[in-house]
C-alpha cells in the first residue's frame, strides 16, 4: 500500500504521491495511513541542515495525528464513504510530506536545500495546511469517536493554522553569507575561509567526503535539468555551488577521509563496479546511433532506444521496430528508468561523462565552459592554489594537490581546461618520478584524464611526457599507475603523430604486451585499447607482431570470460591480419577457428563487426587455403546470414563480401566430395 522511494526513483523536490485504490478496505487504509506517520515520525533523530523548525512543527502535528487515526482503527468498524474519501486525501498528503522530509535529510544535498530553503518552507506550509483543510472537513458526526479524539483534531487544526512555517533566520542569514562569497568568485578574489567555515557549520559539511557527496549530487542534478532551457538560472546557480563546494574541499579540508580511497591509492579509477560484472557494455548502448544512451525509451516491441535516435526514426514515417522491424502497435515511448540509471552508474564508475542528448536543446558549453561566473572564478581561484602546493608544498601536501586535480578532472572538460591552460601539467610529470607510490598514482591518474583534453594531450608531449608516462608503464610503483599509464598512452595515440612516437620507444609496446599476460582485468583492458590504437601506424605494425602479442590474444578469445576483452582483442586481431604477415602469424596459431567460435558465441555487436573484418582478410590474404576451411564449417554461414540482417552497415557489407567468396568457391569445386555442402542453407533464409 505505502509506495517507498529509493531516493533515485523520482526528481528531487518532487512529490509524485498517487491515491490509494477506490476498492482499498478501510482496516488497510488506516493501516497503511499509521505505517506512513511512522515513516514520517522516524526521521525526527535525523540532521536537518535547513528548515528545522518547520520539520520539528511537523513531527508535532504528525504525532498528534497519529493518536486520532489510532483512535479511529481502534474504535470504528464500518467506515462510510464519505470518512474514506477524507482519509484518502490525508494518505495523499502524508506521502507528500514524506517524500519533503526525505530530500530535507537527503546527504548530499544541503547545499542545494540551503538555496531552496524558502521553496522548501513553503511546502512545508502548503502540505500541513493542506492536512488541516482536510480534518476540517472530515465527517466526524459520522463515526463512534470519543470526544477527546474530537478535541484533538480541533487542536491540530487551530495549531497548524496559527503555524507561521516560514524560513529560519539561520537559513537566511547563512544563504546571504553564500550569495557574498558567490559574488567574490565572479570578481576573481578568495573568500574568507571563516566566513566558508561558518556555512559549512551551518550545514554540517564537517569533512572532505561530505563535500564531495554535495559536488557530486549538484553534478547529478545538474546533469537532469540540462536540456531544459527554462531553468537558466537554476542551471547557473547549480554550476555556481558546485564551484562553492569543489573550492571548499580543496583548499578548507586538509585532511580526506577515505570514502572514496583514491589518496592512499586503494582506490581503482578504472574499475567497473559489481553490478556490471554480467552486463554487456554493447546493451547501454543505442541500437541506432550505437552511442552511450542518454535518455533510454522502450518500444511496445520490448527493445530500448535513445529517445532522439528513435523520434528521428518514427519523424521519417517509419511505423516498425528499427531492430526486428515489427509493426508497432503504438508509438508511446515508455521511460526506462532503470537502464538510465544503470547507465549513470556505469559512466559514473569509469569517469566516463553522462551522454548528453543530441536534441535541438543541447548545448556542449555545460562542459566545454564553466557553468556560471562564479564557477569560473572559483575554479580558477582553486587552480592557483593547487599549483602553488604541487611547487612549494610538502611532500604530503603535493600528494594531495595531485589528487585533487585528479578528482578535478575526472568528469569536467571544463576543469581539464582551466588546468592544463595554467600549467599544471609540467608539475605533475615531475611527480611521477616520486618515490612515494601514492602521489606517483594521484600524479599519473590526474594526467590520464588531462590526455583527455585536447590541449592537454599537445602540452603533454611538449614537455617529454611521453618518455614519463612510458616509465610508469614499465617500472611502476604500484600496479594501478601501471593500468592508469597505459589509459594515458591510448588518449595520447588519438593523436596520429603521437602514435609513431609511441612506438618508437623501446619500452611503449613490450611494456604494454606485459600488462596483458596480468592476471588483472583492469591491466588487459587498458593494455588492449592502448595497442588497439597504436596498431592503426603502420609502422607499429611489425613492432606489435614481434612482441609476440598475438598468441596472447587468441588466448584471451578462448579464455575470457569479460566481454570487452574479447572485443579488445578481435579488434587488434582484425587491423593486424590486414597486412599478410598478420595473417600468417594468426593461421599458424590456430585463430581461424577460434574466430569462428567469437563469431557464434560474443554477444557484442562491435566483437561481431571486428570477427567478420578479420574473416574477410583472412579470406583475402590466406586465400583458398583458408576459403576451403570456412566452406566446411556449417555454423558459419548462420552467423553470416546474421550480420546480414542485424550487424552494423559496416558488418553487413563485409558479411555479403564474405559469402560471396565463399558461394564462388563452392560453386567451383561442387564436385569435390569433401566439401560440406553448408551454403544449401541458404534457401532457408530470408535476407532483409
């Protein structure tokens, strides 16, 4: 009966209350009512940052409350329509109510409920006043009650209504305190940190991890209004906070405590979490643009699209399922709230940032600019101080400035920005000859993401990174800045010259095939994709064959049981047989077969595409040799016939290609007994 939220399951400040069922019967609707005054009474102990006598005012009207229904339960046995008519509209208020005084409790989110404390008040007195209306005309006359039950709904109507539920004078002066300091990051000066510490006082921000919680919250919501144009200001005043509350944690919290370990180094950037073991990457993805979804929507056929990709695709006069090209029996576009969090998640646990829909509203300057004025000032303001702790700081302190700009830089182009342009990167490849392995980490994890940024990929190689972050592949104090170097040298090989540089050291590419034999999932992946993008040279191209990788990669085909690897690792496999040497040096390790079983078995769109390129320059360079082999095999053709229908336009034209070599060969030697006569099959198929 009680509907709980999760805290994730609706917008923030919203209160999506619904009505019980008409054929609800009275017992469970008066239990249900008692359960949710419980809820409500059960966050009295909790810390309340703002709006604190309006919530203790509350909780007095609640309790009384609760007396009269428990009165009602204990006393009333048939209940008229009109008394569950009024007990219904209570039910609905009281969700309200509940849900209020969740975001009001809500960590994370006081800077926020500061901000909106009179919006909050208001509701406040919108919601218990809406409570009194409704005892007001509750039809007493009609039910057993005793008189002292009577008297209490008087009293709780009279209090309420003399209740002023305004802000508390706290709160405002602590919002002018905030609105001041605003103002001196949009001037370029430093506040006071006195007058920051009495704000943070205020909201019970006392360590590094609780503001951390407040910047990645304000980043949430911030992330949900951005394709609504109407909010400007709220979207400036978001940006404005989140500036507010990085600059407090950099520079007034000297000490972080480790709810996210990244400072003693026990915490894994590039890990995925727990819940993405058994999730295909590929599945968060749009079957249409083959992008990161945004805003995922279910068809009535059962399959999820992002939103623009599908309008666009039902615009053009298209009435089927793009995927299975079903008819459709309506063109309602059904939220699919869990794979849009899933997706959050996931972008949230690889630094990787939330995709931004690519409707008429989108605006890349959320993260190519700061926000707001103030943002801008402080952000910049924390930047000076950053680098005058990475160049005149203790030890400690270095180790701290590195990872602050390392948790800086995770998710804001904005913030890569600000900081590679005001030369930070020549500091932090200093650090990565530290023999402390923590700041070496912070060091080289802070660097990784600036390889993200244009810019800083050019600044990197200017001052001789390239030679650095190699020496953190190979000698690495510790196993995760090994990981983290070889992310680095992927975004840097982006870039095509670099890509020749980075394989004309010595070092680059063994130290690379190293970290693929570790057992370390995280190492193999990010070994893989720094290969797969060095492999593009063509100079590289012997020089990645002589490290003996390919063998490693073929293992990975029948060993592994992550799928991305598996993707990694055709991909590679794909751009090396291109050149014949590549095949040879697949054919003699037995990749033939082991292809063809990718090919059946992956699930992965993109591990599918890369098995039919490679097949197709198997087949090319191997030439009748390896055609004769394929003929033979009978679950081929299926996977083929497959890729024809449902692969990308890319894997499709490949596909065709391949099919084609494979009905001229067997057309030609049909009198051969030896060959297995798969492609009769073929008649069994309908191509789309």
């Amino acid at each position: 009966m009680i509907h709980r939220s999760s805290g994730s399951d609706r917008r923030f400040l919203t209160y999506p209350a619904i009505h019980p069922c008409v054929s609800v019967s009275p017992l469970t609707l008066l239990n249900s009512l008692i359960d949710l005054g419980g809820d409500i009474c059960g966050y009295k102990p909790k810390f309340f940052a703002v709006n604190k006598r309006n919530a203790r005012e509350t909780f007095r009207q609640i309790a009384n409350l609760l007396l009269f229904l428990q009165e009602i339960r204990d006393t009333a046995s048939d209940l008229p329509d009109p008394v569950i008519l009024s007990l219904s509209e209570l039910h609905l208020a009281l969700q309200k109510i509940r849900y209020l005084l969740e975001d009001c409790t809500r960590d994370g989110a006081r800077a926020w409920m500061l901000v909106n404390s009179d919006r909050v008040a208001n509701q406040f007195r919108i919601l218990i006043r809406g409570l009194a209306t409704g005892l007001d005309v509750f039809p007493l006359s009609t039910i057993n009650l005793s008189n002292e039950a009577k008297d209490l709904v008087e009293l709780i109507i009279r209090q309420i209504r003399k209740a002023a539920f305004e802000p508390d004078p706290e709160d405002r002066e602590a919002m002018k305190d905030l609105m001041r300091i605003l103002n001196h990051f949009e001037e370029g000066n430093a506040p006071d940190p006195i007058k920051i510490r009495r704000i943070l006082d205020h909201l019970g921000i006392r360590k590094w991890s609780s503001c951390n919680k407040e910047v990645k919250f304000l980043d949430s919501e911030l992330g949900t209004e951005f394709c609504n144009g109407e909010k400007r200001r709220e979207l400036e005043l978001l940006s404005s906070l989140i500036g507010f509350m990085s600059y407090c944690r950099c520079v007034i919290f000297d000490t972080v405590d480790f709810e996210s370990q990244h400072l003693n180094g026990q915490y894994n950037s590039s890990s995925t979490g727990e819940g993405f073991k058994g999730i295909n990457v590929d599945d968060l993805k749009c079957p249409i643009s083959l992008e990161m979804m945004s805003d995922p929507v279910t068809l009535s056929s059962g399959h999820t699209y992002d939103r623009c990709s599908i309008l666009k695709w039902l615009r053009s006069g298209n009435a089927t399922c793009p995927k299975t090209g079903e008819k459709l029996i309506n063109t309602e576009l059904v939220p699919n709230l869990v794979l849009k969090r899933m997706i959050q998640q996931y972008c949230a646990e690889n630094g990787t940032p939330v995709a931004v829909s690519r409707g008429k509203n989108r605006d890349i300057s959320r993260s190519a600019m700061a926000g707001s004025l103030a943002e801008e000032g402080a952000v910049k303001i924390l930047t000076a101080f950053l680098i005058n702790k990475l160049v005149n700081g203790s030890d400690a302190e270095m180790n701290k400035a590195a990872f602050e700009i390392r948790v800086l830089t995770k998710s804001s182009i904005f913030n890569r920005s600000c900081l590679v342009e005001s030369g930070t990167v020549p500091h932090l490849l200093k650090l990565l000859l530290s023999k402390d392995s923590n700041t070496q980490e912070n060091s080289i994890a802070a660097l990784l993401n600036l390889s993200k940024h244009s810019k800083g990929k050019g600044v990197i190689v200017e001052n001789g990174g390239l030679d650095s972050i190699i020496h953190v592949l190979r000698t690495g104090l510790k196993l995760e800045a090994q990981q983290q170097a070889a992310a680095a040298l992927f975004y840097l090989a982006s870039v095509e010259k670099n890509r020749a540089l980075i394989g004309e050291n010595p070092e680059a590419i063994p130290g690379l095939v190293k970290l693929v034999k570790n057992e370390n999932h995280c190492c193999k992946r990010n070994a893989l994709v720094a290969i797969s993008g060095l492999v593009i040279h063509p100079g590289n191209h012997w020089r990645i064959l002589a490290s003996g990788v390919v063998p490693l990669l073929l293992n990975l085909l029948t060993n592994s049981e992550r799928g991305d690897l598996v993707t990694n690792s055709v991909a590679i496999l794909a751009t090396l047989a291109e050149k014949i040497d590549g095949t040879v040096a697949i054919l003699r390790r037995g990749g033939l077969r082991l292809l063809v079983e990718t090919l059946n078995t992956t699930t992965s769109e993109t591990a599918k595409e890369h098995c039919v390129s490679m097949l197709l320059a198997l087949c090319v360079n191997g030439g009748r040799d390896v055609v004769a082999r394929l003929v033979k095999n009978p679950s081929l053709m299926r996977s083929l016939y497959s890729q024809l229908s449902e692969g990308t336009s890319r894997a499709s034209k490949k596909a065709g290609a391949i099919i084609k070599i494979l009905h001229q060969f067997y057309e030609n030697n049909s009198p051969s007994a030896s060959v297995t006569p798969v492609l009769q099959q073929e008649r069994f198929v309908h191509v789309w």
